[in-house]
C-alpha cells in the first residue's frame, strides 16, 4: 500500500451530499522524547504524504470538500497552531500546506506526553466545524500518556480518533522493537482509539512517517 496510508483512509468519501464532508485533525507529538531531528521527520514526512498523488485524489472526491487543521502537542500547555482550518479543494491546496509545513520551526524542547489534553484540544477544533458530515483525527505518538487526563476519559463526541504509533529508532534488536511497538499498538487500540473502523498505524521510526 503506497505511503500516505493514514491520510489516504481519513480522506474518505462519504455518501451524502455536503458542503464539507468531512473535518480532519492532525496532531503531532513534539514531547521530549522527539528530539530535533524526529521533529524534523515528522514535519517532512506530512509534507510529502499531503503531496501524494493518492492523497491528492482522495481530497478531491466529491460530494464536498475535506478541511484540515494540524496542531502539535505536548504537555498539558504544549499545543501549538501549526496550520489552522484550510479548505482542500484541489492539489494545489495541499501543496501550499505542505510548503507551510516545511518552513516549520520548532518552537519548544517537548516536554510530557499529554495524550489526553491532545485529544481535549482536537475535540474544542473540532466544534468550530459541526457542518461537516464527518470528523476525524489522527493523532501520532511515540509514547504512552503520562499526564493531564487519561485519553479514554475524553468526551470526542461523534469523532473518530485514529493513531499513527512511532516506534521508538533505539538499537535494541528487531525482536525488542516488535514487542515495543505491539504493547504501544495495544495501548492506543485500548485507550484512545474511537469511533467505526478506527486504526492503528504502526511507522518503524520516524524516517517511516511519511
């Protein structure tokens, strides 16, 4: 399956006819323990799976249009507007995001990893977009929840939360890194995904974001 795979599935075309079909949140770790060069991955990578043809041609399937917003998130007080709601209406729109997102300057070292208040911010985005028919998040972590509130406590309304897990690029051993990156699968699939066919991405480090 071509990369992109997370943003090509959110990027569903639903069956009823809508101004937005649907509304699309993109959060992005940025605790401590994604450092400069993760960072830089993660913000790379998005840029070029929104420049993928096939994403392009899922955004671009009517009835409606998609409306994305990314934000990155930290601890409790650690979100930050990367790129607020922005209509897709063609190829040229996502590429102007993805130039946005590569001009990008970290603006903090990270701090916890503040799941729940993640998904807090999401849902209040989330509210200035009620007209569309669906909404959605998909959230990136490399860790578990450690604090603010636990994310299964999180009231998302009708959203459906998707995960893209970053395992961890330590030189542990292949075996290791699969038993890692199965608990922390299993750990979002309890705790923080919601809503119909709701997933879990697995990328092998960041150089495997995009």
């Amino acid at each position: 399956m071509a990369k992109g795979t997370a943003l090509a599935f959110a990027c569903w075309t639903g069956a009823a006819e809508a101004a937005c079909r649907q509304a699309l949140v993109l959060a992005l770790d940025v605790s401590a323990s994604v450092d400069a060069g993760e960072y830089r991955l993660q913000l790379d990578g998005l840029a070029a799976a929104l420049e993928h043809p096939q994403v392009a041609q899922a955004a671009e399937q009517g009835p409606g249009h998609i409306r994305l917003h990314v934000f990155e998130w930290s601890r409790e007080a650690g979100q930050r507007t990367l790129i607020g709601w922005t209509e897709i209406i063609q190829s040229a729109d996502l590429a102007r995001m993805a130039g946005q997102l590569r001009s990008v300057e970290r603006a903090s070292e990270g701090g916890a990893t503040a799941l729940g208040t993640a998904l807090q911010h999401a849902s209040r985005a989330l509210e200035q977009q009620g007209t569309c028919w669906s909404q959605t998040v998909d959230v990136s972590a490399d860790g578990k929840s450690n604090a603010g509130p636990l994310p299964e406590t999180v009231d998302m309304g009708r959203a459906t939360v998707n995960a893209l897990v970053i395992g961890q690029d330590a030189q542990n051993g292949a075996d290791r890194r699969q038993v890692e990156l199965g608990e922390l699968s299993s750990y979002f699939h309890a705790h923080v995904l919601r809503g119909p066919d709701a997933f879990v991405q697995v990328a092998l480090g960041f150089a495997d974001y995009e």
